[in-house]
C-alpha cells in the first residue's frame, strides 16, 4: 500500500526542531537562573554572617578592634552592592526564562496545528483508500455473481 504525502511534513519537521531548540535554551536558562539565584543566596549568607560577627564585636566587655570594624564595615557594603546587582541579573535572566517558556509555548501550539492538519490528512487518505478497497471489492463480486450467472446459464 502507497504510503501517504503529507505536502507540509517538511514544515512540520522545522517546526518539531524548532520546539527543542526552545526546550533546550530555555533547560539552559533555567540552570542560568538557579546557578545566580544560588550565587546571591550565598552572598546573603556571607553578608549575613559578617553582620552576625560584627554584634559579636561590638558587644560589651569585648575589645573593639577598630581596624576590622571598619574593614568589616567596608565588606558589608560591597557586599551589598553585589547583592544589589546580583539581584537585577537574577530578575533579568527570570524575564528572560519567561520569555523563553512563552516562546516554547508558540512553538508547540503552531507545532500542534500542523499536526492537526496532518490527522486529517491521514483522515482523509485513509477514507480515500477505503474508498478504493469498497469498488474493488465491489467490482470482485459483481465480476464472481457474473461468473455464477453464466455457470448457471451452462448447466
């Protein structure tokens, strides 16, 4: 049996690609994303603990070391100037998986369209074959009843 054409099945086959393409860039801005998130958890930590060693500095009865205050004072603030700018590549790169996933998104529902139309493609093919298969048989057993008439007509 001839099997079926499908006129737009290399445009199906772009759009299949084009679908894992999408997944792929958006798995890999997604472990873009957890790695910076990760990153930024870990400064807060950092800056956190430094703010922690600091009361610890400063509570009474211990020697105030002036030097690491301050040094300890500088750290903190560079650190929060990175979590500051961490925070909006966090946010950037959370846009940009957004956009991502909508864009896989289109992707498959114009993928899925083409698909569809290939269903009733072979819909209709199939129809078109049984159509074929019903004369044929239809012919085959106008053919035998002509046959039995005539072996009926000799005897």
């Amino acid at each position: 049996m001839k099997k079926p054409r499908f006129s737009l099945q290399k445009i199906l086959d772009i759009k299949e690609m084009m679908v894992e393409t999408h997944a792929v860039e958006l798995e890999k801005s997604k472990q873009e994303l957890n790695g910076k998130r990760d990153e930024l958890e870990s400064m807060q930590v950092n800056k956190d603990q430094t703010l922690a060693g600091n009361e610890t500095i400063q509570r009474p009865g211990s020697s105030l070391n002036p030097m690491s205050l301050q040094l300890s004072r500088d750290y903190v603030i560079q650190l929060s100037t990175r979590i500051e700018n961490q925070e909006k590549t966090v946010a950037e790169s959370t846009s940009r998986v957004t956009d991502q996933h909508q864009a896989l998104i289109k992707a498959n529902q114009r993928k899925k369209a083409l698909e569809i139309l290939k269903g009733k493609h072979l819909t209709e093919y199939r129809k078109e074959i049984r159509k074929k298969e019903q004369s044929e048989e239809a012919e085959i057993a106008q053919r035998l009843r002509g046959a039995q008439q005539r072996n009926r007509e000799d005897s």
